[in-house]
C-alpha cells in the first residue's frame, strides 16, 4: 500500500453537488478541500494565465452546510482544468468534520 503523502485529511466533493469558492463577483466549484487547500474548477470560466503561481488571492468558502469561510492563500498550481491554493489559515477541523459528515450522509446512501 502506498504512503498517504497529504498532511491534511481532504473531502472529494460529487460532480453534481460541489461547495463553491468565490473571488469577488466570479463564483467556482471546489472538486476537493482540506483544511490547508482548495482546488477548484477554472475550466469553462477562465484561462490558466488567468491565474499567476505564488500570487495571494482572498475570497469565501461556501460550504454545502450552509457555512462560509473566510479564506486567504496564494496559488500552487493552474491546469487547464483548475487552480489550487494553499491558505495562511486553516479552515477549522469542525467545519471539515462537519461538511465531511453531510457528504456521507447525502450522498453514501444505498438505494
């Protein structure tokens, strides 16, 4: 079995229901999230060059609890696809406790 190489636990959000990151006005879905990281979609609304490595950005987490999140962070990686950014600040392990228990108990259910 692989090494976990991720010091942080991380929630995968389904296709078709994702907390939302927003920058100002534009609004992004997040594919994954852990207490120290975000990576969220750009395909579709913006280029990569839209976005510069290392740069800060600040913005709100909009969690499908109903929660927000103040964030601030600077950029990691662009793809195509997304960006991801590593925050100053970590979002609270209750929050991720939290929306981790929604998505189980939302989407894990046997039909």
């Amino acid at each position: 079995m692989a090494k976990q190489q991720r010091q942080h636990f991380r929630i995968d959000y389904p296709i078709n229901d994702r907390a939302s990151v927003h920058f100002g006005k534009k609004k992004y879905p997040i594919l994954d999230i852990s207490q120290k990281g975000i990576k969220f979609l750009i395909e579709g609304q913006d280029t990569p060059d839209a976005w510069e490595v290392s740069k800060a950005y600040k913005g709100t987490v909009h969690f499908l609890i109903g929660k927000q999140q103040n964030i601030n962070g600077k950029v990691i990686r662009v793809t195509e696809q997304d960006t991801t950014l590593h925050l100053d600040e970590a979002i609270p392990l209750g929050v991720m406790n939290e929306e981790h228990r929604h998505i189980i108990k939302t989407f894990n259910r046997l039909e």
